[in-house]
C-alpha cells in the first residue's frame, strides 16, 4: 500500500484592486488547472504532492512520534500513555523501510487502528499477526473499549534483518544451546544460524529450567515471514536473495525469563557416528568416541526396526530423520531406502535390525526343543521357520531357570510382521501369509532379567503330526488320561485327538496332580482353525 505524506494546500490568487487602467479580462473556468480533489487519484509518497482536503478529524500530526524498535529490547522505543474507560490515542509511526512489522502491546484488551492518509490499512489483527507495511507516515489509534483504566504501553518492531539479532546459532546437533533473556513483552528477540537452502532444520525455544514463558517463535530468513514454526521439521526454502542467512524469532511473556535457542541441522549434520545392521545373536555395538547422533544408510530396501537402548531392556523408540523429514515416529518398524542417509538422534547405544535378513538366525526342527539364550544386553535372536507359505503354525516359549522371558515375532521374507501377540503364537492359529522362508525373532519380553536362557518349540497345526494320542475318557476316577510333564525346559506338548475314537462334543480338562485346572490350552481341527480352548 502507499502512504500518503501531507503537501501545503495550494493558494489561492487574489482579487485585483481597481485603478484606472482598463482591468485584464478575468480567467474563464476553464482556463486554470482544476485543483486537486479529495476523489483524485492517491499520490506517490516519494513525490511531493499536494495532499487531501483537510477534514476535521485530528491529523498524524497531532499525534506524539513513536520510534520504531529494533530487535532485542525495544529500550526507548516505546509508547506509553495512560487511557480511562473507553479513552482513545494516537501515535505517529514512519516507516523507512517496507516490510513485515509487529505491533506489541500490554495493558489490556484495546482496539488497535493503522491508517496512511486516512486510509485504514487492511491489517486486521495488528496485536496478533504482522503486518506488511510500505515506506511512510501513518497513524495509531488506541482505543479502550471497556470500563477499566491504566497505563498503555505500545512498540513496533520491524520483522526485517536489522540490528539486534544474536547469533550465529550452532546447527551441530551435539552443541549447546544459545543462551538468552526476554527482558520485554514488548520485544522481538532475534537468533541468526546459517544453513544451505533445502536443509531439514528444526529448532526450539525453551525457557530455562524452573522458569515459565509463553512463546511464539518461527523460522524465518531476512524478511521476517514465517518459514516454519519451531519444534516442526522445517525444510529450508532460499533464504532472501536466495542466501542461506536464516533467523529464529520469539516472542515470550511474561518476562523477563531466560531462555534457550537450539538449532539443529539433521540433513548432512555435523559430528554424528556412523552405524550399521546390528546382526541377530550378536551385541549392539556402541559407538566410539560417544556422540549424540548417528547415521544410517542402508544397503538394501526393505523394513528395520529402530531402537535405542538404555541401560536394560528393549530400548524406545528413536528420533529419526530422512532427509526430508522426520520418519517411524509411529512404529519402531519402517521402511528405509537403500542409499538415503538417516539421521538417529540420540546419546545412546542404537540397535538396528535388518527383518529381511536372516544372517545369524538358527535352525529349529518342528516339535523338538529350541534351547536359545540372549548374552546381552539389547540382544535379538532368530530361528528359520522350516514351513510353506500358508501353513499354521504354533510357537511356544518359555524361560528357563531364572531366564529371559523371550518375546516372539513372526515375519516373512521380506520383514512383514505377521504374528505377534503370545496368544495367537502358543495357540497355534499363526496363519503364514506373505512371502516365504519365514522366521522368529526372539527378544527380550518384560519384566524379568535382560539376559538369560529359553525354550522355544515350533509346531505345525494345519496338518497331522506325530503328538502323543489322547484316549476317550468317561466321567469315572480311573478315567484314560494323557500325562504332560512340564520342568526341565519342558513347558508344553501337544496330543492327538482320533476322530474314529471320540463324539462330536467332549469335556476336556487340563489339572495338575491334585485335580485343579491348570496351564493354557487349545483344540485344533486338521486345518489348523481353532475348535475350542481355555486360558
């Protein structure tokens, strides 16, 4: 928009006096050139014009001046003035250079009003959100609308590099924070970092421990229009005059508070450790020297599962970025590219598995015991499935003494979870969908010692088996029965039920010696579907 400067008003010529002379012939009124009316076009400010017809409202003039801020403190340039129930002010603002700019004010609800010329400028939410303005004169109204009295302090703070900025911000993900303090509400507080256009960035702006702010805070680069807000991933667009000077500003209330500014670089960063697929039966491997990132960048396409560990466990999720944004942040489990560079960043010990690969798994025999143990912390074992696509199949395990409580997942070829929860695993109704050769991948299952021995059995159930037969009972005390013996690394059996020997609906009942239910059982039919069951 154009701001319009005020002109002297033209003059006007005087009446000739009589003498005795013949008089001029008076001007016709189309001789002069009509003066300027209030319906002309609105000048050019930088061209000295005559200005509109003056009306009765007060002019910019008859405001008090109120200097531009500069980022940081606003120190002088603030505007006070002392307002009653719905009391009114003004303020005369010039603005040299054009460009974003934000009014900050503190005493209460009040309407604000921009206006050039007489002209409202079309910034509607001046306290909220900034407004772009050309080079001029304008003036600020202030305005109490309610019944409550008290001071008014008021600043405008142009958005645009200028003094004030703090900085360089380091873009190293292991730096330390930029310090800084909010001595102001009425204060744009500036921290300058510098990046290459396209970078994934992301930033924060947090008060110090034990202290408390509202804060509004976004990316920016010289013009002061926001990028992206802070906390958000942030891919840098050319920065003004396509330069790779960015800044971070905030706002925070209410001050003064301390605060901190991080910036960090997760494309390309800087002093990150190098790992890789973590093997199955093996250790995690740390990093050494420590550092407080890392990167990845597979070989192959296909789905890992992410972890960092802590002291004991399976670990949490990891914060990890692909060059474009962050990614797995809803499962520890995700597709990556081969050949992309993935940020991990964390202080801790990652673990990396490749669920497509099979180096380092084990075989097993169907029905026969797996003994299995976990050495480590963070450990992942792995046996091979000797089963076709679409078989069923049951996997139970079970720790051995003052061992692991082993947690079972079956994926196919490619790393596609297909069974999960223990329920469906020990009761055999695991439906191998997908793509063969099929695996387990054994890890640790709360709560229970980290390391340690277990048991593991697979079982096919979609066919007919080998197990032990269970005889047709009746309801007397020396009815048939079939024995189970668990201890020993025994936990559980299996045992055939001939159609030609039993009726179509039975009890069956699972008690240890002193004739009470115990353990977990289920019925199959030669398909595989479960028929009943108790647990």
């Amino acid at each position: 928009m154009a701001a319009t400067p005020t002109a002297p008003p033209a003059s006007e010529a005087p009446a000739p006096e009589p003498d005795s002379t013949p008089p001029e012939p008076e001007p016709t009124p189309t001789d002069p050139a009509p003066e300027p009316t209030p319906t002309d076009p609105t000048p050019n400010p930088t061209e000295p014009t005559a200005g509109p017809t003056p009306s009765t409202e007060p002019t910019a003039d008859a405001c008090p001046a109120l200097p531009l801020a500069t980022l940081g403190d606003p120190g002088d340039a603030v505007g006070r003035v002392t307002l009653g129930p719905r009391g009114s002010a003004c303020f005369t603002v010039t603005v040299e250079n054009p460009g974003l700019h934000r009014l900050l004010l503190r005493g209460g609800y009040l309407s604000l009003t921009l206006s050039s010329g007489g002209t409202p400028v079309a910034c509607p939410a001046l306290d909220i959100t900034p407004c772009a303005l050309d080079a001029g004169t304008y003036r600020l109204d202030v305005v109490r609308p309610d019944a409550y009295s008290g001071e008014v302090q008021i600043a405008v703070v142009p958005l645009t590099a200028g003094p004030g900025c703090q900085g360089p911000v380091s873009t190293d993900i292991g730096a330390a924070p930029a310090a800084g303090s909010a001595t102001s509400d009425l204060g744009i507080f500036c921290h300058s970092f510098t990046a290459t256009p396209g970078a994934l960035i992301k930033a924060y702006v947090r008060p110090a421990s034990g202290t408390f702010a509202n804060i509004h805070a976004w990316i920016t680069d010289g013009t002061g229009k926001r990028l992206c807000n802070v906390e958000y991933d942030c891919v840098l667009p050319p920065g003004t005059a396509g330069t790779g000077d960015y800044r971070v500003l905030a706002h925070l209330s209410p001050s003064p508070v301390p605060y901190t500014v991080e910036v960090r670089r997760l494309s390309d960063p800087a002093g990150c450790a190098v790992v890789s697929v973590t093997a199955y039966g093996s250790a995690p491997t740390e990093v050494s020297p420590p550092a407080s990132c890392k990167t990845f960048t597979p070989v192959r396409t296909g789905a890992y599962a992410v972890r960092r560990l802590g002291t004991s466990g399976d670990g949490n999720a990891v914060e990890m970025y692909a060059p474009t944004g962050r990614t797995c942040a809803a499962s520890d489990v995700c597709s990556l590219t081969a050949g992309v560079t993935y940020t991990l960043v964390t202080d801790e010990t990652v673990r990396i598995l490749d669920q497509s690969s099979s180096e380092g798994c084990e075989n097993v025999t169907l029905g026969q015991l797996h003994r299995g143990g976990l050495a480590a912390s963070g450990e992942v074992d792995c046996v091979r499935l000797p089963v076709p696509q679409d078989a069923r199949i049951a996997v139970q395990a079970a720790p051995a003494v003052d061992g692991v409580i082993p947690d079972v997942t079956v994926v196919d070829a490619t790393g596609t979870t297909l069974c999960w929860d223990k329920e469906t695993l020990s009761s055999g109704g695991c439906a191998l969908a997908g793509t063969a050769p099929y695996r387990a991948i054994v890890k640790w299952g709360y709560p229970g010692p980290v390391t340690g021995s277990y048991g593991l059995v697979v079982r096919r159930t979609d066919r007919a088996s080998d197990c032990r037969v269970l005889p047709a009972g009746d309801f007397g005390k020396e009815s048939a029965r079939a024995t189970v013996l668990t201890g020993d690394g025994a936990f559980g059996d299996c045992l055939t039920i001939p159609a030609n020997d039993h009726s179509t609906r039975e009890l069956v009942r699972l008690t240890d010696a002193a004739g009470n239910a115990t353990g977990d059982f289920t019925v199959l039919d030669e398909t595989g579907e479960q028929v009943c069951g108790y647990s």
